[in-house]
C-alpha cells in the first residue's frame, strides 16, 4: 500500500458534487483494486456555509482556492469551476508547486491547451482530461496510448449529450424545440443556458481536443466552424425520414497528408447532417455519444457511451484521478502529445454531398433553370423529390459530393432567380 494520496476539488456545482461523491463512495474499493488508497482533503467554493451533500463533510470547505493550489496537504488538483478565468491561473499554479492536476474544462483546454500540458511537462505531472471530451466515453487515453502508434485519418460522430437528447425527440416524437429543451433541463442533460450546446458551441471544443490529440497537431476551439440545431425546421425532419435519413449533430476532422510526407492540414467541421438510418451513429440516441475514429492499421473504432449528466462525468474525472495518483506514487507522468498548431483546410475546400430544401414558382422550365445553375458550378444532382400547388413547389435536392465553395456559388445565383422564392435549411449528409 502507497502513501495517502490528497485530493483538492476546485468548485462543487453539479458535476463537482457528483464527484466528491462518487470519491468518497468508492475510496475503499479503489484502494482494494489499485493498491492506492485516496483522501478528499479540502474543496474550494464561493459560499462555503451553503448546504451541499451530506455525504461530504463541512469542515473540507474553504472560500479561498488558492488554499487549495498551494497547500502542502494536497497532492492531486481537480478543477470543476468551468471558464477560462480564473480556472487557468489556479491549473498553472499547481502544474508549477508540482500537483497533477484532472479537469473536465473542455473549454479551458480547447483554448489553452498547449501552454497547460507545456507547464504540465515542466512541472513533472499529469494534466489529465478525459471528462473534457465526451463525459464518461473513454477515448482520450485509448488515443493517447493505445493508438499512439497509429496513423489516425479521421475523429467523427455524436459528442453532445443534449443536442443528441433534443435531436432524439425531436425526429421520433415530432416534439418542438423549445419543449424538448426544457425536459432536457428538467433531467439535467442541459445547463440553466444551453447556448453552448444548441450553438454547435460545445461540440466544436471537444472535436479541437480530440482531433489536437489524433493528429499530433494543436487545433484551438476558435478553428472549428460551427452550426447549430436552433433553426432545424420541422419539414426538415420529416423529409429526413422520407429519404431514410435522421439528423444528429455530428463533429468531424479529417487529416489531409502532404504530398511531400509533412504533417498536412486538418478539416474540422460542427454540424447537423442527415445520416442513413442503419449507420451505426443513426442508432445513438437520447444523451448517448458514440465517436468513430478511423485508423491506417486498426481500420474503424467506435466508442460509445453517456455523453451528458454529472454522474457520468465524475466516473470519468474519477479514473482520472486514479491514473495521476498511480504516476505520483511511482514518480512519473505522462506527456500529452500535441504538437504544433495545425494548418487548418479551408470550409471552402470540403466535399460532402448536400440536402437542399428550396421553394420555387411552379411553371413550365423553373425546375430545369435551377438544375442548369447546379450544373454551371459542378453541383451534380442525384435526387429531386417535387411536391406542390399550381402556383408554388417545394422542391428537394440531394447532390453528389462538392466543395462548399462549389455548393455557394450555386446558392447564391439561384437566390437572384425570380423563380426561387426561397432557400431553407441546407444540410450535409454524412456517410
């Protein structure tokens, strides 16, 4: 048995309950399985006279964080407070006295990763995030150590809890937007302000932690274009299921190789797409996320798992804390492998096929004027699905892969036609 090792929580709201919890709940069978026994030793907080869990003693609570940071008693950080400022300072203190520190601040390490794990590497610890990418999925570790030798190609899938819920219920029960939002509230898979999630927002952070990881090549959460589900449409749904399709927000990097063998560009996009219904990311649903991440030996991996709720998390931020004690007690750490910034391919530049929803006048040679601007940009059609009055038509499109920059050309002409009173809501269709 190893000495004691002490652990300081930073911030006790949801997830940071759930894991003081979960902590002391499990400390004697962590010690039984690992050898290594663990202590929740002080937790800093805003009010420390509030009412919290009665499973977690008073006299841990302390107002002042840097009681937390910088006390000899505490060997281990855990920080829960969320944001940038002032999370980041408090992080490169402990990396700096020595302290490993776990976090599941996906938006801190999206942003400021390479200096954390560069303070990390300094300080001779751990920085450790696995929460911060998709709750209780492991998938960090696996890439960091278990494919470490891979060439990775591609990370894409389902890697917000709350926008898959709302999605979910959405497609199968033809629920509006708002009223799902709320139940996903109720049930604590959405924040208070969901703006991050239903923006795309919280998806493009993750998709920068993990493709920085797959490719060996920093991508920073402002490098991730975005687009959210707040203005799906209803008819969007249904015509999804008329073409056999349903809609997840998916997040996707690709690795593009240099043809002289250097590190290449990354695509890294965050959308809503139609995928086919018997893919396997078409049968995630509710707040479950699966990521797919395709190799050059291994071929294709899945991870699939709970992508939202603070138990979750804290299971994960708990292995975590397992795996920074393990290297404490035996005097090592573990580097976190990203290089330098990545050379980010152009939005522009991306294929996919698209869904196009438009509505036009219904005369003879309107559907064939639009077809024919399609074409003068190298759009190439492979579905029309037409239904309408005898003054007005919607009509559907589904292409055959093209570059964005070929698809807006198109969409820009054809919103100078008379002919077209309207342009809805365009989607990409993952395969």
């Amino acid at each position: 048995m190893g000495n004691v090792v002490r652990v300081g929580l930073l911030g006790c709201g949801t997830v940071g309950e759930a894991f003081a919890e979960l902590l002391v709940e499990r400390l004697a069978a962590v010690e039984d399985v690992t050898g290594i026994p663990l202590a929740l030793t002080r937790i800093a907080v805003r009010d420390p006279g509030k009412p919290r869990s009665a499973g977690i003693a008073a006299e841990l609570f302390t107002g002042d964080p840097y009681d937390v940071v910088k006390a000899e008693d505490i060997d281990i950080v855990v920080e829960l407070i969320g944001g940038v400022t002032p999370a980041r300072e408090l992080i490169l203190t402990a990396l700096e006295a020595g302290k490993p520190v776990v976090t599941a601040n996906k938006e801190l390490v999206a942003a400021a990763g390479p200096e954390l794990y560069a303070a990390a590497d300094r300080g001779g610890v751990d920085f450790f995030f696995e929460a911060a990418a998709v709750a209780a999925v492991p998938i960090l570790r696996p890439i960091r150590e278990s494919l470490a030798g891979e060439e990775i190609t591609r990370v894409a899938g389902i890697v917000n809890g709350t926008t898959n819920y709302i999605l979910t219920r959405m497609m199968g029960e033809n629920l509006a937007f708002d009223e799902v939002l709320a139940a996903a509230q109720e049930l604590g898979y959405a924040e208070p302000d969901p703006t991050a999630d239903v923006t795309g927002a919280d998806a493009a952070s993750k998709l920068a932690i993990l493709s920085s990881l797959a490719f060996n090549q920093s991508v920073a959460a402002d490098d991730v274009p975005r687009e959210g589900i707040v203005d799906l449409d209803r008819v969007d749904f249904e015509l999804a299921a008329q073409f056999g399709y349903v809609i997840k927000l998916l997040a996707v990097a690709d690795r593009f190789p240099a043809e002289d063998g250097g590190p290449g560009q990354v695509g890294v996009q965050v959308f809503p797409a139609l995928v086919e219904r018997d893919h396997p990311l078409a049968t995630v649903r509710g707040s479950f996320n699966a990521v797919f991440v395709n190799t050059d030996a291994a071929g294709e991996l899945m991870f699939y798992g709970r992508g939202a709720g603070p138990r979750p998390s804290a299971s994960s931020i708990l292995g975590d804390v397992i795996a920074a004690a393990d290297h404490l007690q035996r005097g090592t750490h573990r580097k976190v492998p990203v290089g330098a910034p990545a050379a980010i391919r152009p939005t522009e530049d991306l294929a996919y096929s698209f869904y196009i929803r438009t509505e036009v006048v219904e005369a003879p040679g309107v559907l064939s004027e639009v077809t024919g601007v399609f074409g003068r940009h190298g759009v190439s059609i492979q579905q029309v699905d037409q239904d309408g009055s005898e003054s007005q038509a919607r009509v559907v499109f589904v292409t055959f892969p093209a570059t964005e920059r070929a698809l807006n050309g198109a969409l820009d002409e054809l919103r100078l036609l008379g002919h077209v009173r309207s342009i809805g809501r365009v989607l990409r269709i993952y395969k």
